[in-house]
C-alpha cells in the first residue's frame, strides 16, 4: 500500500504593528453590440445582429506586507439569456481568488535586500507585455485566468516571475489523463527591467497538451504530451520626451496540440510620437506573422504562429477577422497600421486606426474610430 501524502500550505500573519488595508469593489460593465459584419465577412442578404452582454464582478481584496489576498467572483451573461424566473443560472464563476505569501522585502523590514520576494497560489491572470501572448483579454467579458503556483521577485527595477500550473478536471485515484480543452500543464519564466529611457522584457512559456493513441482495441489511451515552447522579447527606447521606438519578437518550437512540428514566428516594430503637448499621439508600424502555405501539401511543418492567450482584439483590428475566431486558414499575417489617439480633456480621449492586412492571396483595410 502507497502511503497518501497531502500538503497544507497555511498562510498566518500577524500585523497588529503593521499596516494592512481591505477594501471591496464592484465592476459592472454592460456593452452593447451592433454586429454586421463582425468576425467573418457577412453574406448577401444577411440581417444585422444586436445584443448587449454584461459582466458583474465584485472584488474583495486584503493587503499587508506579508499577506496579499484578491478574490474576484463573476457573472457573465447576455440580456435575455435565462428567464427571468430561472431557478438556476450556471453563468457564476471564479475569475481570480489567489492569496501571495511575501517571504522578505523592503515592506516587511526595510534592511532587507530585495524590494519583494513571495509566493502566490491559487487562480490569476498572467497579463505580460501588453498581452502580446499573454494576457487578461479584459474585452472579452469572461476574461483569461490560470490556476497557477507563481514566484514573484522585485529588486532595484528589476521583475521576475517563475510559474507553474497542473490541471485535473477532477480528483483522480490513479493517472493524471487530462481531457480538458487546455493545457494539461504550463511552466514560465518572465524577466523584466525597467529603467528611466528604457524597459525590456524576455518571456518564455511551454504549455503541454494531452497526447493520445489509438490501441490496437480501437480505444484512445493517454500517451504522454506534446509541448509547445513561445519565447519572445520585447524592447522600448525612448528616445526623446517625445519619441520613442519599441519593438517584439517572438518564436514557437516544439510541437503543437496535433502533435506536429512548429516552426513559427512574430515580428513587430513601431514608433510613436506625441504632438500638442502632449494630447496627440501618433503610432505607425507593422507585425508580421508567420504562417503555413496551404497549397504546400508536402510540408507537414505548422508555422502558424498561434497567440493563444493574446489580447488579439487589441493588435489585430477591432472586426476580429484575425485569431479571435477564425485561423484564417493558418495562414501569415502581415499588418501595417498607424494608430492615433487624441486626448479632448482630462476625462475624455478619441482615437482613430488605419490598419492594413496582408495575407497569402488576399488583403484587407480597417479602418477603426472610437471615443473612450
């Protein structure tokens, strides 16, 4: 008989002496939404549609030098979506509920080295580097979270984040088969500086996918994972108190959900500029995407770069043709843009993008107004 082993983590702080703060807040975010033309190009004769969605999040969060505590419940849903004498409504669930064990830092006892070290457990976003690849996807009304185990280390500037994740669907006796629509696993390393002219960042995230066979009885069987590797950086200078030029890369290798090879990459550059004291701001630049040629039967490399867990809403036009939904037939992307923002007051800017796109045997022009 194997012995069963089961660890408690207990977080205890006492901070009589030192300051401590809980606070509770709400967020209710409506939007409604007139879509004609939304995700896929709309065919002849086809009714517009309109229908609002709305997102309630409540937020209790509990801090101290040696004890951080956020829990985030949700409901998400579209007006009309159950009636209004449900009994039940499956539409709650947990967007963030982690609590952050702060080993040492400058907060606990000001000799001590480093500004922060700690631990945090529990459900989390992972929201890097604008959300290139990783990110909140604050748009979408549910959101992205990880249920993840993350080290944190702060010092003189300097920020990094070494995490893990392992997901079960549920309590197991025996194996760790994962049939969920996700990572089985994902392991990270994120390192960022960031100074007076110049901040940097270098990403590394593998996430492991259930592999399965097929047996000789017909029956699919775990065997093992395949493992996608994404590793990127990305880089701003400034220039000038008005100019500065920034830039991303990023590559993928391993093997991808199918369990074939990847090969795949992105590229960005831009510059920005503000004008008018400060009330304008002008950003011209491009990405480009690798992808597959699909009249190329023979190459069974994927060079579909894939942002999973991306704002694409944020970078790749606001019609979401691109990521959001569709893969686009696993094609590149080239995407030349200039994007500007106009700030009318304190309480009020407006923006207007140009966007052009680029793929293997088409284009597109986005053009994209908005008042925030």
């Amino acid at each position: 008989m194997k012995p069963t082993c089961t660890l408690f983590f207990l977080l205890c702080c006492f901070t009589v002496s030192q300051a401590q703060t809980t606070s509770l807040g709400m967020q209710v975010k409506p939007r409604m939404e007139y879509r004609d033309g939304y995700l896929t190009l709309p065919p002849s004769g086809a009714e517009a549609g309109f229908h609002t969605n709305d997102r309630i999040r409540l937020q209790f969060a509990y801090t101290s030098p040696k004890v951080e505590v956020v829990v985030q419940p949700q409901y998400v849903y579209v007006w009309g979506q159950n009636t209004f004498n449900a009994a039940s409504e499956a539409n709650f669930s947990m967007y963030q509920g982690y609590a952050q064990m702060n080993f040492m830092g400058k907060a606990i006892d000001s000799t001590h080295r480093l500004d922060k070290f700690g631990l945090r457990l529990g459900r989390q976003e992972l929201n890097y580097d604008g959300g290139r690849f990783l990110s909140n996807l604050d748009w979408a009304p549910q959101g992205i979270r990880h249920d993840a185990a993350l080290f944190i280390l702060e010092d003189n500037g300097w920020t990094l984040h070494a995490g893990a994740g392992f997901n079960q669907e549920a309590p197991r006796v025996f194996g760790t088969t994962f049939n969920g629509n996700l990572y089985k696993s994902f392991q990270m390393v994120w390192l960022h500086k960031q100074h007076q002219k110049f901040s940097g960042s270098i990403l590394m995230f593998k996430d492991d996918f259930q592999r399965f066979q097929i047996d000789t009885a017909g029956n699919s069987i775990a065997d093992g994972v395949n493992s996608r590797i994404t590793a990127g950086t990305m880089l701003e200078f400034k220039l000038t108190d008005n100019l500065s030029i920034g830039g991303e890369f990023y590559m993928q290798r391993g093997k991808d959900n199918g369990g074939n090879t990847l090969e795949t990459s992105l590229v960005n550059l831009h510059v920005t500029g503000v004008l008018a004291n400060g009330k304008v701001n002008i950003t011209p630049g491009f990405d480009i995407a690798s992808g597959s040629d699909g009249l190329n039967l023979e190459d069974t490399v994927n060079r579909f770069f894939n942002p999973t867990y991306g704002i694409n809403h944020k970078f790749y036009g606001f019609m979401d043709y691109f990521y959001v939904a569709s893969p686009f037939g696993n094609a590149g992307l080239q995407d030349f843009y200039v994007r500007s923002t106009f700030k009318l007051n304190s309480k009020w800017n407006t923006w207007l993008h140009l966007l052009y796109f680029d793929l293997l045997f088409a284009y597109l022009y986005n053009l994209e107004l908005g008042l925030h």
